[in-house]
C-alpha cells in the first residue's frame, strides 16, 4: 500500500496549479444520464472519485472519451442496465447522484446505499422524500434503493436541512418531469450552481440559480453541451494553507477567489499575508499566526471539508482556538493523529479545543478519510523530522498529484511503498 512521506521544514515558494472541482465534476459526470446526446466536460480532475464515476456509467452502459487528460466526451444512448451494484459504489457517497438522473430518464433505478469516508452519517432520506413528492415509489431492501415510476410529476418540495447531493440529485431528478417543480432551501455551494449551469445549456428550464429556492419548468428531453468545471476551492484553500504555514511566496493559480471568502477571512483573521489577483491568491509565509475561533456552516459560510486543513494552522498559531464541527459528527478522527505529531488538541463535544504554539514532530500517522489526509501532510510540511502518512488512498479520491504539485514548490516530500 502506498504511503507519503515528508521531511518537514522546506519553505514552500512558486506556483501551484489547481485543478476542477471533484465535487463540481461528480454530479456533472451524472448528468450525462439524461440524455442519449454527447456531453462534453472540461477541466476534470484527475482522481480517483472521478475514475470511480466512469467505471460506474460504463457499468450502465456509457462510453467515456478523453480528448485530452483534463477533456472528457461521456455519451449513454442507450442504458444497458438500471443497477449501480454495491462493489462499484461503496468507497463513494456521491454515487447516489445516479438515482435522480436515471429514474427521470428511463423510471427505474436499483442503487446501492452509499459509502465513502468514515466521517458521520450521510443519510439519503431527504433524497428519497423529494423523489417520493416528484411520484417515484421507493422502496430499501438489502442494502439497496429501488425507485420506479411511469414518468415524474413537478411538485413543491422543502428539504428540512441543507443538502449539497440531495439538491443535486432532486435538481436532475425534476429536469425532466411533468410540470413545474419548486425546490426550497437547496444548498448554495458553487458546486450546486455548476451542475445547474451545465444543465441549462443542456436545455433545461431552471429559475432561481445561486438562490435557495429552484424553480424548474421540466422539458421531454434534454440534448448534448460542453462545460467547463470550476476550480476546487477546497484543494486551492489547502495549498493557501501550506503557504501559510511553511511558505516563502506561494502562488495558487486557476482558483476562484469569490469561492474562498469564508476561509481567507479567517486567515487574514489569523494574521496571513495574502494578496488576491485575478483568478490566483498569492500567500507568503513566515507570519505570526494569531488563533481564530471556526464553526462550520454550509456555503457560503466555513466549509467542513477546510475543518482538519485550519486545524493544522491552528497548532501553530500563538494561542488557544476552537473549531467547532456542525456538519459531520466523526470530523474529528484527524485529532489523535495530530497529537501523535506533537499537537495539543482537546474534544469537547463538537468542538475541537487547539492550544497553539506547539512544535509539531515527524510520526507515522494513518489517514482515516480525504480531508484528514491532508491536514496530515500540511503538518507533515511544518513539522521537524519525517512524517509518514498512512492510508493514502484517501488523499487520492480528491487531490490530484498533490505530492507532486508540493515538490514543485519545494517541499521534500515522496510517495513509497510499503516495503
């Protein structure tokens, strides 16, 4: 199993390049199941997640051609099966994002229940409630959702709490159903807003996008587009912080700063040099960092997905802060293997007690889900000696080449082997 280890303490200085959203690319990659014509999608990510998601459409009957690595042409004319099994889809939640699609399109979908990271629980209920309202019959038996219907109906559907892929998948799921549809407090993550734009250009009938309340006309049928994906905002947030803790200038190009103003208010907060510039946010390390009090919140407040990357700048930050987790309850295992490291971090409930300061040491620490990953490495940049991090495969589902992009810049840093 492959491993990544660093040697701590060489300043970080030039240019990283960020990659699309995986999160944006995932319910893009979905929406080529509603219609039989070509999608073209620009700017994908190279990760695993993305991999996973093809496999999964070739599994239901899609092809997928690279024109170049970050160009994709995803064509499904026809479905060749209506299940995505529980092998194909138990490292990733978001391979839920098939059951709208697919049950608008074609009235049946049998689709295993979610996996993905061993961060709290995920559950779909609000998805199966909408799809419910829109007509479908749902029914869970071993481990799997059945969903069916002779052709969905526009309704008026409130989801209780906010719900990034329950808003997408309710979105894809009323793009072709009869009437209108009203969908009220859906998530306002740029993400979201990516797969609206991509479905409009598809020809969909969308009113409201960037808002909590999506008003969609449904159409028969929907024809081929290209779409860029936007930058991720949680890779470029990590690397601004791998600049802030061990960088002399770090260039973080290709982003889009409107995305990361809940987090580059707080590091500025922190006492962070930053400086924006068109698409890229320049970052040089060296300052005293001071400590500051996060709570997550959804879009556009603090993301859960930067909570285990700040925490890591918090240890070495002259002070105590709190970060308090409202997302996810188990958003916290990154904590022990911080501690490992040298750090001093306390639970308290929900919230995560940092006292900074502290001199962070190389350990062997194991990755215990995707963003844990990285708050391991960016401790493993800033600390003295070797970190060995564990359970990479995490870190591979949503960074592309991330050991890569960091020995550009300076870091000592190499993926090995077991042996």
């Amino acid at each position: 199993m492959k491993k990544v280890k660093i040697v701590g303490g060489a300043p970080l200085e030039g240019k990283v390049e960020i990659a699309g959203a995986k999160n944006a690319a995932l319910p893009c990659l979905a929406a080529a199941l509603l219609t039989d014509e070509p999608i073209t999608l620009h700017n994908i990510p190279q990760v695993t997640d993305v991999s996973t998601t093809l496999k999964l459409l070739g599994h239901l009957g899609a092809t997928a051609t690279f024109s170049s690595p970050r160009t994709i042409e995803v064509s499904l004319p026809k479905i060749k099966s209506y299940i995505a099994p529980y092998e194909m889809v138990k490292t990733m939640r978001a391979s839920v994002l098939v059951l709208g699609p697919l049950l608008s399109r074609h009235g049946y979908a049998l689709v295993s229940l979610p996996g993905g990271c061993a961060i709290g629980a995920r559950p779909i209920d609000l998805h199966l409630e909408g799809l419910s309202k829109l007509g479908a019959r749902i029914e869970l038996k071993h481990g799997y959702v059945e969903a069916s219907c002779r052709r969905l109906k526009g309704a008026e559907i409130y989801m209780d709490t906010v719900t990034v892929t329950g808003t997408e998948n309710l979105l894809m799921a009323s793009i072709r159903a009869e009437g209108d549809t009203v969908l009220k407090n859906c998530a306002l993550e740029p993400e979201v807003t990516d797969l609206a734009n991509l479905l409009v250009k598809m020809g969909a009938q969308i009113e409201g996008i960037g808002t909590s309340i999506l008003k969609v006309r449904g159409v028969d049928r929907l024809h081929s587009a290209a779409h860029t994906i936007i930058p991720d905002r949680i890779e470029a947030g990590t690397y601004i912080m791998a600049g802030a803790l061990s960088g002399r200038e770090l260039e973080i190009e290709g982003c889009n700063p409107q995305h990361l103003v809940a987090l580059t208010d707080k590091l500025l907060q922190a006492g962070a040099n930053l400086r924006v510039e068109g698409d890229s946010i320049w970052v040089r390390g060296g300052n005293k960092l001071n400590p500051v009090d996060v709570k997550t919140s959804p879009y556009p407040g603090f993301p859960t997905d930067m909570q285990a990357q700040f925490m890591t700048l918090m240890t070495q930050a002259e002070g105590v802060s709190i970060i308090t987790e409202t997302i996810f309850e188990n958003r916290f295992l990154h904590v022990a293997e911080l501690d490992r490291m040298g750090a001093r971090i306390k639970i308290d409930n929900h919230s995560a007690v940092i006292m900074g300061g502290t001199r962070l040491s190389g350990a062997r620490v194991m990755a215990t889900d995707l963003r844990a990953s990285a708050s391991l490495i960016l401790g493993g940049l800033v600390a003295s000696g070797e970190t060995v991090v564990e359970r990479v495969y995490h870190l591979d589902r949503g960074y592309e080449r991330i050991e890569e992009k960091l020995k550009k810049v300076g870091a000592k840093i190499e993926r090995i082997d077991d042996d």
